[in-house]
C-alpha cells in the first residue's frame, strides 16, 4: 500500500501498553468521525482528499515529514510522548480542572491538538469535547492545508 504522506490527518496514540488498551481505541472513534466530516463535506471524492490514520507517538517523532502534518494527540504526557511534547507549546482550549484537558490553538495556524484526562474515561471525554466543540474547525483547517 502506498501512503503519501502529504495528504494525511493524524490521530496520535502512545506506544505505551496502556495507550494501547485504553487510548488506541477512542483514535479509531475518532478516525472515523473525521471520516464521516470528510465524506458529509464531500470532501471524499476530492482526489487529492486527505486520508485520516492512526499511528504511534514513536513512528510520528521519528518521521519528520509526519510532523508537519493536521495531527491530533490522545493520551497523556505518561504514555504519548507527542502529548509530553506539546505539553507547554499548546494553550489550553478546554479544561476541568484536574479532570480533562483538551489543547490546541483554535485560530487552527498549525492544525494540531491534544486531548487527555486523568485516567482512561476522562481521556475519552476530553476526545469527545474536541469532537463537539472544534472538529469542524479542526478539519476545514486540515484540508485547506
């Protein structure tokens, strides 16, 4: 399979066992909204539309035409070692405190956000605040890139 890396939307997980289990799966969730996005905006029958793919914080760090790409971050900075990164270089978009936190700069200049909690279900909710609230932003941002 040939995968030209110019024309993909990244998910983010860690390679860590735990992110494996617990935040590997809210990527597939959310791949498959951004799918969804693309194909209600039509965007799907656009040759060049972007495809969405799920990968490890390992293979994203260590492939830099990866990192240039719309990403988004699950999991936090103990098992994503891209959300440790992006730890002190996004604002916070959403938060509560001590529960969640969902972080991306939502003029979407570089189209890239994080989300986590402090354990497996906050981590799925802080996913589904960014779906809520800024997937749409998010994409139109990721495809006019």
């Amino acid at each position: 399979m040939d995968i030209n890396t110019d024309r993909l939307i990244l998910i983010v997980t860690g390679a860590h066992l735990k992110a494996e289990a617990a935040d590997r799966p809210l990527a597939y969730h959310l791949r498959k909204q951004m799918t969804d996005w693309l194909a209600l905006h039509e965007a799907r029958e656009d040759p060049e539309c972007p495809r969405v793919l799920v990968c490890s914080d390992v293979w994203y760090l260590n492939n830099e035409p990866l990192r240039s790409r719309p990403t988004v971050s699950i999991g936090g900075p103990g098992v994503n070692a891209l959300s440790a990164y992006l730890g002190d270089k996004l604002p916070s978009a959403f938060s509560i405190e001590n529960i969640l936190l969902v972080q991306a700069d939502l003029e979407f200049l570089d189209v890239v956000a994080c989300c986590w909690g402090r354990d497996d279900s906050s981590t799925a909710a802080a996913v589904e605040a960014f779906a809520n609230k800024y997937l749409d932003a998010f994409m139109t941002a990721a495809i006019s890139d």
